[in-house]
C-alpha cells in the first residue's frame, strides 16, 4: 500500500472488457491460440510435444478445436486464467506475455462460446466463456454435485470423445457466434467469408520457425483435408532449398536469402510464393508477398525475379522493438514509437545480398549495347552539376542511424564537414516481360526510380518507343533489308527513350541539392514513375538526333534481296 499515490481505478469494468475484447483484429485469433498452444506443448516430454487442429462435433456441428500436449491446468488454474491479463505459469511484460491474447482475439468471433478443457493427473475439467446475457464472462452450469458451477468435471465426456487420460493436455474449442456455424470452415462466421485453406494460411504467414521438436498438426475435416497434415514452417523449408543463406548483418541482425525458380507453386493444399517480412521471435510481421513483394522487390536491390526471391529480415529478441497491444505489428521503442515497416531495412538487404544469389539476377537482367553510352552521359551530367550522394537516411533505431550526440559531445566545436561525394549513374534495368512490368506497377508508365537502391528500372514496351520506330522506320527506303531496318529503327528508339528518361532524373536528383525549394513531397513528385513518363512520351524533341542515327543505320545496312532473288527463295 502506498502512502503517496492512490491507484487509478477501473469505473466501467464491463465497458473495459468489452472494448478491449471488440476492438481486436479477428485475423489474430488463430496466432493467439496457436503460440499458447505451442508454449504448453513444450512442457511435455520430448517426442510428445504436439498441437493439433481438429473438429468436434457440437450438437452435430463440426467446430474447430486446437488440442496441445503438455501439462495441464487444474479447476483454480482454469478459473484464473479466463480473466483479462491472467496467465498461468507466464511472466507478464511488454516484451513477453500479456495475458489477455487468445481469450480477447478469439472472443469477438465466438461470443456463443469458447470451451476450455484441460487434463490433469487423469482427471479433466472444463470452463466456458463468451457473451452471455451481454456480458463477457464465465457460463455458470450445473455440476456434479448440482451446484451451479464455473469449472465443471468433464472427465467421462472427454474419455467418451476419445481424449487421453494417461496425459496431461490443453483443449479449446470454438463456438462460433451461430449454433449452426461451421468454425473450421468458416471462422468469422461470414464476416469476412474465408477460403478453404484460411487455417494453413493463416499459420504459414505468421510462424517463421516452430519451437524445436514441437509438430503441428492439422487433422481431416479442415482445409479438405483426407489425410493429417504436419505444416512444415517457413524456416524448415527454406532450409532444404539448394539457394538458401542466412547472413549475419549488424546489430545481430539475420537476414535470410532464398531463390526457388519453381515459386510459385502449390503443393497439396499448400500455396508457396515469393515474400518479405519481418521476424522477431520466431514470427513474421510487415508480410509482403506475392504481387505486394514484387512490386516492393526492387527496392530491396532484387530488380528481376522477384516471384522466386524470399527475403526475411530477423531481428534478435533485444532489438529495440516491441508488438503493439493485439500483436498485429511491432513498433520502435524510440520516441515517436513508429511501426516497423520492412521497407525500413531495404538498404540494409540489398547491401548484404549474397554472391550467388548476385549472379542469378545478373543472369535474368537484360542489356543492350547503348547502355555503356547512356551511363557515360548521365556521369557526365551529374559530375557537371555536381550532385551530391544522397540515400534514404536509416530511422532511429535502425543499423547505421546516429545516435543523440551528449550534452558533452554535443558542446565541442564541431569537426568540419566531409567534403561532398558526387552522385554517380543509377543501376539501369531495362524491361520487357510483361511479366516483370506488371510487377512494378509499370505496364503503363515510362520508368520508376528506386532510391533506396539507386536502381532506374525502364519500360522498354511503353508506346513512346513503337511509335517513334514508326516513324524512323518510315525514313527507309524500300532498297534497305526490311528486318534489318525494323531492328535499327527499334534500337534507336529505345535508345532515345533510355536517353529521355536519364536526363530526366539527372535533373530531378540535381533538385535534391536545394532543400528550401524542393522539400521531400516535391522530390517525390519529380522522382515518380509519372514524372518520368512524361519525358518518356517526349519523342519530338529528340527527333533530331534519332532522325539523323536513323539514317547513319540505314547507310549500313544491307540491301533488300532482288526481286528474282526473293521469288527463287519461295518453294514452288
């Protein structure tokens, strides 16, 4: 008791309850269950930890039970554990347990019920909770002894559901909130509606690795399954690929690299394909996957083949981050308390990209010969401005952020400043896949400029560049091979296009340089895919120069066959 404060006080408890429990993203009711489901499991002896996802027939409607091994609760235990910030043989924190987990992510979605039952020294009991008479709390029922109880003895009716009594064990089954609903086929009872195989989704985006000799289990009767499934976790599976790394980067941080040429594909009821994320403790936040990471992929100094990359940045357990209040997303633990985003360690990712995995982009990267040409150019403008070198500064927090300098530090004189370092030719890729350019958002557009890689990515099937061929194409006289022609009037004016655009953003990275009159939203603007199509669709002021290649090409090349020549070439 203290003698200088008193405590502050709850005046609305229901209204407290209900609001945190309402609140709750639905979406985090199975990463709830599961991660307590897994931590008791580990209190079994090795070779016996196991969760397990079934149905359990409730007046003849399949509803979904997770059932995990490891020792039980008794009635007390139980009882205790259904309040809020309650946890049974768990240190509460911030950083670690919060209690209120699984009851409040699960309770919004199963106000008809959620049935506890648990196994201990053979003997198992049950308690029921959900939102009775408007009210969330424990269901009073009859015992065995008559007496309206919490925690009822459930014993023969668990031995009768085919439930071991020679182990200790943990079940919980959910009510739904319709007697008639199907809880494993559809957990939010339509609100949103689910795929089929929402369950193994569900896991396999959030739990990077499994703890060790732990299994997981999902039994027939869910995701159409005939036969029991063990999910195989991220972290195992990206272990048996023949392109897989794992680099130890600063701060103690993992970043993991993998190439699978075969992604995606579907095996079984299991759908893999390309991602990133963030990992803290064994689960992965800020998930991007398939067109998401794709389209994010350049970014992170992956400019081709992104639907065969994955890329997890793992954070050690004393990062300085920490889950929000539900767990949907991490947070810095700096002033400003900002999300953590994986776009924030985009720098750091592609600067640690592995030798071989290099190599295997280098091969997917298309080239042209006027590349050479249009690096030397751009050089020559950026050292003529004399733009300086500037990349996306790291957040607080981040690898390669400064620290606060002290007051003492902060009262010396400063050193001078280094001398300026010129900016130099971005990474250029040029496209042409469809594929690829769908990706990226460019079907559409011109070009996008990726800062944090410094990468310029162009389209080089944008109709700027038919459309001046068209035109170049037009200068050959019908005594020029027609193919040879068509190759040079493509070239020249995808070169001029390529030309358009650098120039462009030599320009735009030039305004960088002048902060109080290009502030970041107009850099933004300037440095966007629709700045630079704007130039790309500019082929009249380089008409000129692509008039007069056009026509230094069409002196070389070789003449068109004669006509007896072309009709001796066609069979009779």
């Amino acid at each position: 008791m203290s003698t200088t404060v008193t405590k502050l006080r709850v005046k609305d408890e229901d209204f407290l309850v209900a609001s945190m429990i309402e609140r709750c993203p639905k979406s985090m009711m199975i990463r709830e269950l599961l991660q307590n489901a897994l931590e008791a499991a580990g209190s079994a002896p090795e070779g016996e930890r196991r969760v397990e996802f079934s149905t359990v027939p409730v007046e003849g409607t399949p509803k979904l039970a997770v059932w995990n091994s490891g020792t039980g609760l008794t009635g007390p235990e139980l009882y205790r554990m259904c309040d809020i910030a309650a946890s049974i043989r768990k240190e509460t924190g911030l950083d670690r347990n919060f209690g209120m987990g699984a009851k409040v992510a699960s309770l919004p979605s199963n106000q008809n019920g959620m049935r506890y039952r648990s196994a201990r020294k053979g003997m198992v009991q049950e308690v029921m909770i959900g939102k009775f008479g408007g009210v969330y709390g424990r269901l009073l029922r009859p015992g065995t002894d008559g007496q309206m109880r919490e925690v009822i003895h459930v014993t023969e009716s668990a031995a009768a559901e085919g439930r071991p009594l020679d182990q200790e064990w943990t079940e919980v089954v959910l009510f739904g909130n319709a007697p008639e609903q199907n809880t494993a086929l559809d957990p939010y009872n339509g609100h949103p509606r689910s795929p089929a195989h929402w369950l193994i989704e569900t896991i396999g985006h959030r739990f990077f690795r499994f703890p060790a000799g732990t299994e997981v289990i999902i039994k027939p009767g869910i995701a159409r399954l005939t036969q029991p499934l063990r999910v195989v976790s991220l972290a195992e599976r990206l272990a048996q690929l023949e392109h897989y790394e794992a680099v130890k980067g600063p701060d103690g941080i993992v970043l993991h690299y993998a190439y699978d040429a075969d992604l995606p594909r579907k095996e079984g009821v299991m759908l893999h394909e390309s991602l990133g994320a963030v990992v803290h403790q064994n689960e992965m936040y800020a998930v991007a996957r398939g067109n998401a990471w794709r389209r994010e992929a350049p970014s992170f100094g992956i400019p081709f083949a992104a639907r065969s990359v994955i890329v997890l940045v793992e954070l050690p357990a004393d990062y300085p981050v920490q889950p929000e209040a539900y767990r949907e997303f991490l947070r810095y633990r700096t002033a400003t308390q900002a999300q953590v985003r994986l776009m924030d360690y985009a720098g750091l990712v592609s600067r640690h990209i592995p030798e071989w995995l290099s190599r295997l982009l280098a091969d997917a990267s298309p080239d042209a010969l006027y590349l050479d040409e249009v690096r030397e150019m751009m050089r020559t403008m950026l050292e003529q401005m004399e733009v300086q070198r500037r990349r996306p500064p790291p957040k607080p927090g981040l690898p390669g952020a400064q620290p606060p300098a002290p007051p003492a530090a902060a009262a010396k004189p400063e050193t001078p400043p280094p001398a300026p370092v010129l900016e130099t030719p971005p990474a250029l890729f040029l496209l042409r896949d469809p594929a690829e350019l769908a990706d990226r958002e460019l079907t559409h557009r011109a070009a996008a400029y990726y800062a944090e890689t410094h990468q310029l990515h162009i389209n080089l099937a944008y109709p700027a560049v038919p459309a001046l061929a068209e035109r170049l194409l037009a200068l050959a006289p019908a005594t020029v091979e027609s193919e040879a022609a068509t190759s040079a009037a493509q070239t020249i004016s995808e070169r001029a296009m390529v030309m358009r655009v650098v120039r462009a953003l030599a320009y735009g990275l030039a305004k960088r340089d002048q902060p109080k009159a290009w502030r970041e939203q107009h850099l933004r603007a300037l440095l966007s895919p629709e700045s630079l199509t704007l130039a790309g669709d500019d082929i009249e002021t380089g008409w000129p120069d692509a008039e007069q290649a056009m026509r230094t090409a069409l002196a070389a090349l070789p003449p068109a066959p004669a006509e007896s020549e072309a009709e001796a070439a066609v069979p009779a």
